[in-house]
C-alpha cells in the first residue's frame, strides 16, 4: 500500500494537497504523521523525515520503497500510476491549463503564504483585516486567485475548477483554507466554491482531522499566543 508522510494538518499546506488528491481519488494510502516540533536541524521533526526524504520536509510518498517528493512530483506520480482515477482533465487544452495553474499555486502566491498560514481551526478575521487593509501584496494575489477560478468556473460550469474535482482543486484547497481562517473578501462565487470544495469528502476528513489534532505549535502561530 502507499505510504503518505505528512505534518500536523492543521498548518501543513502542502501536505493536504496529496492527501486530500488521495482521499477524494478514493486511492488508499497509509498516512504517516511526523509532528512538527521546530525546523531546524536538530528537531525531532527533521530527524524523522530527514531519514525519508533528504529534502526533510513533507509530503513524501512511498510506493514500496519508490520515494517521491514535492507536491508536484507526486501529483505526476499518481496520475500516471492510477490513470483510471483521471486526476488531470482529460483534453490537452484543460490538462495544459491545468497544470499551469498548479505551477503558478506551487511557486506564486508569496505574499499571502507568507501574511497567512494556514491554520484551519483558528477563526483570524481580525489579523484577516488588518491583513487585508495594510498589505497590497496580499490584496493582489487574492485578486489574482478570484480572476482565476471565476474564469474556470464559468469555462468548465463547475463545481469544481475543471468541471470534477482534481489536482487543480486539491493544489488550491490550502488557499481556500486561508480564505476562509482570515475571512478575506472574495465575491459570492467564490465562497460558494469554497464551500462546495470543502463539503468534498476527501476535504472535510482534512479538516476534521485539523480540528481534533489540538497540538498548539507556537511558531506556526504568529496572531496567537495561546489556544
């Protein structure tokens, strides 16, 4: 069976994408979880998934001793190994989209990364709009996601980016826990994508799994000192 290491969900961003693509794929997979302590180089954290991954972060994947690293990669990964599941569209045209956006989610979106971690039990619609009033990058990136999905949400008539879930929902699934943690202002449609995305079954295990973790770690929480 397929082994996914992963990190406390309720921070973890890019640990939910494989995960969720996995659940909502309905591929099973054994979830290995690894703490997060700290990051450098002496935690207890990096030693556990330093043995795994030389990277020493997550998500890994394991396929019987085939390991296979960043979000990307093992999005590849796995559609090739269970093309049945149609992880990607299936025209050229949508899958190039497709895969351009993900591109762009896995190197871009700086600033709001950065203004707003992905904390999904935390209700931060105060530092949310002290967020949105003082930082023009986060405004722009937020403006950005908006001009995207309503794009492709009217191109491919939803629900979802490309019409059924797949990696492109599970790439920008993150975002819309940020979204929705920092109570940033997005149109109608957009919320209503939100919450269509995590009403999905694969969605709504991550983030009751978030919410029963109650593992505080402080320096994944700039606005709060304490839970």
């Amino acid at each position: 069976m397929l082994k996914l290491y992963i990190g406390n969900k309720n921070y973890s961003s890019w640990s939910m994408r494989p995960w969720v693509l996995l659940k909502q794929a309905g591929i099973p997979f054994e979830e290995i979880n690894i703490r997060f302590d700290s990051f450098d180089a002496h935690s207890e954290f990096r030693k556990q998934i330093g043995s795994v991954n030389p990277a020493s972060k997550v998500p890994v994947l394991d396929d019987d001793g085939l390991l296979v690293w960043d979000t990307l990669a093992i999005a590849e990964y796995l559609a090739e190994r269970f093309p049945d599941k149609q992880l990607w569209p299936q025209s050229v045209a949508a899958r190039a989209r497709a895969r351009s956006i993900c591109a762009e989610m896995h190197s871009g979106f700086g600033a709001l990364r950065s203004a707003c971690p992905m904390n999904i039990e935390a209700d931060l619609a105060d530092a949310g709009r002290l967020i949105w009033r003082d930082q023009p990058a986060v405004r722009a990136d937020v403006a950005r996601i908006v001009a995207m999905w309503s794009e492709l949400l009217q191109t491919y008539h939803g629900p979802m980016l490309f019409g059924e879930f797949g990696t492109a929902d599970a790439f920008f699934a993150p975002v819309c826990m940020r979204l929705k943690s920092y109570a940033l202002p997005v149109p109608a449609a957009i919320t209503d994508y939100i919450q269509r995305l995590s009403a999905l079954p694969g969605v709504k295990a991550w983030i009751d799994g978030a919410l029963a973790e109650n593992d505080f770690r402080d320096f994944e929480e700039p606005y709060r000192l304490q839970r």
